[in-house]
C-alpha cells in the first residue's frame, strides 16, 4: 500500500493550497482516510478525516477554511485549504485506515505547506 501526498508549497498568508493523496496498492480510498499535519517538535495533529460513509469531521482550528473530498474514481483524497495563516506551517500528512485487513494504518511520506506573513 503507498499513499502519495502532494500539493504543499510556499504561499501567503491568505492563500490557497490544495493537498492531494493518491491511494495505490490494493486498497481503496473509500477507507477511512484523514490529514494530519505536524510541526517540528510538536505532536502530530487531526486535522480533517472522511469516513467511508463520506461523514467529514475538522479540527476547530481549520473549520470553515479546509475541505476534505475524496474522488473515488481516482483514488485520491484532497486537502483544499483556503484562507491560510501562518500557524498552518506544518507538513501535512494523509492516512487510510484499511478497515479489511485489521483496521490497519498507512501513512503517506507527507508534503510542507509554508504560509508567509
């Protein structure tokens, strides 16, 4: 199973980002699956999960700013992240929860978002 993030980058505070995770290895994306992001020295944080029902639930912190979608036919799961402010600097991470094999957990390699003020 290999989970694919892309999309972070540098932009300004106000910015837009969009995050995507391509799903490969036999595994579905309609799993549970979720961003997390992570500053150095802090423990890495929920930011935004979708169930397989499609039920979305956020951090307080990002409500009404991201958006997590899933595009089955693609396997991919998205990050849209708008509004963006300097204490979203982290590298964001997706996972999948694979619920046919043991609720097992897979990461993906993760992607830095950089938000200039």
């Amino acid at each position: 199973v290999q989970l694919q993030a892309s999309g972070g980058g540098l932009v300004q505070t106000g910015g837009s980002l969009r995050l995507s995770c391509v799903v490969s290895g036999g595994i579905s994306s309609v799993n549970p699956m979720a961003w997390h992001r992570q500053v150095p020295g802090k423990q890495r944080e929920l930011v935004a999960s979708i169930r397989s029902d499609g039920d979305t639930n956020y951090a307080d912190s990002v409500k009404g700013r991201f958006t997590i979608s899933r595009d089955s036919a693609k396997n991919t799961v998205y990050l849209q992240m708008n509004s963006l402010k300097p204490e979203d600097t982290a590298v964001y991470y997706c996972k999948i929860i694979d619920r046919v094999r043991n609720w097992r957990v897979y990461w993906g390699q993760g992607t830095l978002v950089t938000v200039s003020s």
